[in-house]
C-alpha cells in the first residue's frame, strides 16, 4: 500500500510540476492495416502512400522528432530504404534523409532501428533497389499512391506520378526529444545516493540520465514524464546539469543539481577526543616520608630518587623541598624529588 501511494504522489508531482499539460507520445506514421496482396515494383522508384483512409492514420508526421524504428510487411526482395520526403506542392517532394538499406528476411512484419529527423508535415516513402522487388499492399477505400522514377534523392525534388487505388505496407515510429521541467530535489552530497524526481515529456526508451557527465548510479522511467534517478557519488562539491537521453535526442535540466559536502558526525562520547591523563603534584611540605609517597602514589605520580640532607632519615625526616612544585599538572607517572630533612 505504501509503495501504491509513493507512485501516486511521484505522478501527482510530475503533472504539477508540468503544469498539468499532455505531452505528446511515440506515434505511428503510415499505413496501420494489414496487407491483402502484393505488388512488383517493375523499377527501381520512390513509392509514396498518398492517401490513408484508415482512422487514426497519419500521412504526414503530426510532430517534430526522429523516427527511431520503421516496419514492412509482405516485402520481398530488396533492400529497401525509408526516405523522408518534403512536401513543395504541385505534386513535387524533396529528400529529406534515407536510412541504411534493409533485406527483409521473411514476408513476415519486419522491424528496422533507424535514427531520422523528421518535422511535422513531412512524409514517409520507400525506395528499392531491384525491379523484381515486391510489397505488400492494402486496397481500402479511399487509399492511394504514387511514385517518382528515378527515386528522390537527398536534397533534390522529384515530380510524384500518380496512380490508382492502393497503400503499401510500410510505416514509421516517430518520437519527440525529450525536455525536462523541473528536478528535485536540486542537491545532494558528494556521496552520492540522493534520489531525484525529474518530471518532463517523453522520456520513453530512456537510454542515460547523467549527473554532468557521470551516469546516474540507477534510474528508472516512471512514466513518460517522469523518471526517478540515483545521484551518482562525486569528486567535488559544485553544480552540475542533470540530463536524460532518449532515441529521439538529450535534454538538461533548467536548473542544475548542487554537489555540496557531507555533514560532520555529530561529537559524542564515542567518536569525541579524550584528553590525556595527567598528575597533579600534591603539597608535601613537612609530610614523612612514607605518607608523601602515598600522597604521590594517590595523584598518579612516581616518586623519584630520595635526597636526605644530613641528620635525615628515612623514617623521621620530614620533607623539606619538592620538584615539581606543588600543584603542578603533570603527566601521568611522571616523577617527583623529595628532599628530607632533620
């Protein structure tokens, strides 16, 4: 139960700190259906769905992002590239960026990392290579598609040729950077382990949060706006920015997270420094002897070698002179002279 009301809290946070507002998500560009045949490309072209009549279909991409993976199905042959395309009007689309070529190895649905820049608006078409290649293609109502011979390359325009019904089954995941809001809290000591909330927009597939550029020592993704990280131990007190990288890009944090040094164990009789043992010479002035050396014994002192002056004895002197004097704070053991006299 208190694990369910800590999470509760964690996403509370997060959504004030973000001022209550959605963020955007992964989402899919292109064809969402399923193929019903397939089709000979006859040449090597760029192929373009036109038209998606599917609900919730996106033709062109809704947001600026990256597209981090993209899907076939029913392709034979190949390879085949992605391209993004720019629409300029007139029927006209200029190359925007190409993935690295795949050869699918089934005509089962395939998937393929990539890493893209894509602005909204822009589209998503497929280049092939050989003129014996296949795709799989879809024949809802109100779809279409169109090609450019030769296929569009990268930074120039080509005329798209219209055709008939159709959509070929090709589409593309795309994911906005990541942006961060807030942290908190915003220090920790130099040894590490201060856990910190950082509350933002997509931080799906988070790869990396980093204190500066020390990983974090753990972190883990919460939610797409939120995420819980370890602060990694640090040489140096100071401030540092916290970022988290996603597929789609980094971001920092707007305020930086402060190193400062540990506290000092708090002084007690167990940790606290003792002061060394120490005599304090006693008054033997007129005393025997015997009761001198008790008196000496008692403070935690020595007696050092006797002086006896002359008619002195040991049993019927009295002490006549003493080192150190008396009330002298000496160390432990130390030793005193006593002089006798008659």
């Amino acid at each position: 139960m208190k694990h369910l009301v800590r999470l509760a809290l964690v996403a509370t946070m997060a959504f004030a700190l973000l001022g209550g507002a959605a963020q955007a998500a992964i989402v899919t560009v292109g064809s969402i259906g399923a193929p019903t045949t397939s089709a000979t490309a006859n040449s090597v072209i760029t192929i373009l769905n036109t038209a998606l009549p599917e609900p919730g279909a996106n033709l062109t991409s809704p947001i600026s992002g990256t597209v981090i993976r993209w899907h076939i199905t029913r392709f034979e042959g190949g390879p085949f590239k992605l391209r993004v395309l720019t629409p300029e009007g007139g029927g006209s689309y200029k190359g925007s960026g190409t993935s690295a070529p795949e050869t699918p190895s089934s005509t089962a649905r395939q998937t393929y990392s990539t890493h893209l820049p894509i602005q909204v608006g822009q589209t998503l078409a497929i280049d092939n290579s050989n003129g014996s290649d296949r795709y799989g293609v879809l024949l809802p109502v109100g779809s279409s598609f169109g090609f450019s011979l030769p296929p569009v390359a990268d930074g120039l325009t080509g005329v798209l040729n219209p055709t008939g019904a159709g959509e070929y089954a090709y589409s593309a995941e795309v994911q906005p950077p990541p942006g961060i809001a807030a942290i908190g809290p915003t220090s920790g000591t130099t040894a590490g382990g201060t856990s910190v909330l950082i509350s933002g927009h997509d931080f799906t597939e988070a790869t990396a949060v980093r204190f500066g550029t020390t990983p974090a020592s753990s972190f883990s993704v919460i939610a797409e706006t939120t995420i819980t990280a370890t602060a990694p131990p640090s040489s140096s007190a100071g401030s540092v920015p916290v970022s988290v990288t996603t597929l789609a890009g980094s971001a920092s944090s707007p305020s930086p997270f402060t190193y400062v040094p540990p506290p000092k164990p708090p002084v007690s009789p167990a940790n606290a420094v003792k002061p060394a043992p120490t005599c304090t010479v006693p008054n033997l002035k007129g005393r025997t002897l015997k009761s001198s050396k008790k008196r000496v014994r008692a403070a935690a002192c020595l007696v050092a070698k006797l002086t006896k002056r002359e008619g002195a004895t040991a049993k019927t002197g009295e002490v006549v002179k003493q080192a150190p004097k008396p009330g002298a704070v000496v160390p432990v053991g130390t030793k005193v002279k006593i002089t006798l006299g008659p």
